[in-house]
C-alpha cells in the first residue's frame, strides 16, 4: 500500500473535557475521543444538542483549556504550548459561530475590524491594506460599499459573510463551522454552502462543519463522526454515516 505522508492535519488523540459539578460527580462533556482530519477534508459533526460538538471545536482552537488528552497540528503537538506559542499557530485555525452579530463589534465598520486584525497579525503593509480589505470582502460577494457600514446595518447573510472573510485574512488551513447556517434561511443556507466549496477549492482548507441537518452533510462533507453523551458513536464515510444517522433519528425521537 502506498502511503500518502502529510496527508494529515489534525490528529486527536483521547481528548477528555469535563467540568466540576457542584457538589456531584463531574459532568464528562468529552469522553476519551480520537479523530483525524486530512488536508483538504471537510469532516461533517453531528449530534443531538448537548452531544459535545462545540465543545470539541473550542478544544481544538484551545478556546477553552483543561481538557486532557492530546492535539497535534501538521505533526506538532499544540495542546501544551503555552497561550502564546500557540497564538503564534493560532491564524492558521478559526473558527466560525453560528451568531454572527455577536461575534461581530457593534461599534466598529466592517472596515475597522478587518483593519484591526490585519495589523495585528502584521498581513500587509499599510499602504496595501486598502486593497486587501476589498478583495477579501469581494472575495465572500460582498460589494466594498459594505465596509464602511456597522453590523446592524447588514443582513444575517451578509454578517455570517463579513465573519468568513475576516477568518479567511490569516490565509487559514482549519476553520471550524459551528453551526453557521442555522440563523440563515434555506436560500442563504444554500448561497454560503457554495461559498464555502468555492473557498476550499481556492484555498485547500479544511473544515470541521457541526451541523444538525444531514441534507448539509450530504451535500458538502467528506466524512461524518457522529458524537453521542460526548463519545464517537461513529464515524466514517458519508454515503455510509447517512443511514446510519437516519435511522439513529428514527429510533431516538428527540431533534438534534
Ligand atoms: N462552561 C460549562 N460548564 C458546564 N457545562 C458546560 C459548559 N459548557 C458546556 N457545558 C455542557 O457540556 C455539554 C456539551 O455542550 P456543547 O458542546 O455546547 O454541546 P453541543 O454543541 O453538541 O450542543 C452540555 O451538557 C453543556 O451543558
Ligand atoms: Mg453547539
């Protein structure tokens, strides 16, 4: 067999979370999980609420720390860095939430939030920044006039896309996805699905894409892991995972 080396960008191996409960037994939000996503590979994650699928996208951005268990990115194991080796990794993985007025500030332009995180990461000169700016807003199909407006004066569309282009200026090889669309409707869905595929043909990313609607996996991921009470119920291909999941929701009644 021939060996394709590199292939793998994150590896996880036995990743445990669990927060202290008041005066009980701990609650293990992440029991013991181990995963890899290839270069290029858009891993759908799914799960009924509360399965542990957020949690596992902010252990992997190190959002949140005290987990047990161990994170390697390229062969690099990041989970022990400190916080500031890893912000040094850290433009190389973002993530993307399902609320983007919250994830935006209310009191500055589109403009003035891209700008901020251009200097800080040193991304170009400033002399180009201009520039930048526009071709990375153009880049999600928003119209450089968008920049000088605030984010209430956007659509939720327009917002999610405005949180796209500013994850894609560090020129990222990860982004998590959690749950992006689910404040859009099906028209929207659709337009940032594409975008999404238009974008990782460009750029060769890979995604993490929580989700609880199979018709999107189908659509847009690779492989599906599928996360019950915070363990990898399964896991695999996803023509395969699909059955699987419909009739996980066939005998288990509640929604994702
Ligand atoms: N900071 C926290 N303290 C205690 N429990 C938490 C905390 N954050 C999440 N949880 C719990 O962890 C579990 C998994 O949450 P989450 O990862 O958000 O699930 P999902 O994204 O699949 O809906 C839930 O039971 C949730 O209540
Ligand atoms: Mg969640």
């Amino acid at each position: 067999m021939i060996e394709v080396i590199g292939l793998q960008l994150i590896r996880v191996n036995n990743l445990t979370k669990q927060y202290k409960q008041r005066g009980g037994l701990p609650l293990i939000v992440l029991d013991n999980i181990s995963l890899e996503i290839n270069n290029n590979e858009t891993v759908g994650l799914m799960g009924r609420i509360g399965s542990g699928k957020s949690t596992l996208g902010y252990c992997l951005l190190r959002l949140i720390s005290s987990f047990s268990g161990e994170i390697y990115y390229n062969n690099m194991r990041v989970d022990q860095l400190s916080q500031r080796a890893f912000r040094k990794q850290r433009k190389k993985y973002q993530i993307i939430f399902q609320d983007s007025s919250s994830s935006l500030n209310p009191i500055f332009t589109i403009d003035e939030q891209m700008r901020e995180i251009i200097s800080y990461y040193e991304i170009v000169s400033k002399v180009k920044i201009n520039n930048f700016i526009d071709s990375a807003l153009e880049e999600v199909g928003l119209g450089y006039d968008k920049k000088e407006r605030y984010p209430h004066e956007l659509s939720t569309g327009e917002k999610q896309r405005v949180c796209i282009a500013r994850a894609l200026l560090t020129e990222p090889e990860f982004i998590v996805l959690d749950e992006i669309t689910s404040s859009l409707d099906v028209i929207n869905e659709s337009r940032i699905i594409e975008l999404l595929k238009t974008i990782k043909q460009k750029r060769s990313i890979s995604y993490l894409f929580i989700t609880h609607n199979a018709g999107l996996v189908a659509d847009f991921c690779d492989r599906v892991i599928f996360l019950e009470n915070g363990k990898i119920l399964f896991e695999g291909d996803k023509t395969e995972s699909l059955d699987k999941i419909k009739s996980y929701f066939n005998t288990h009644e509640v929604s994702a």
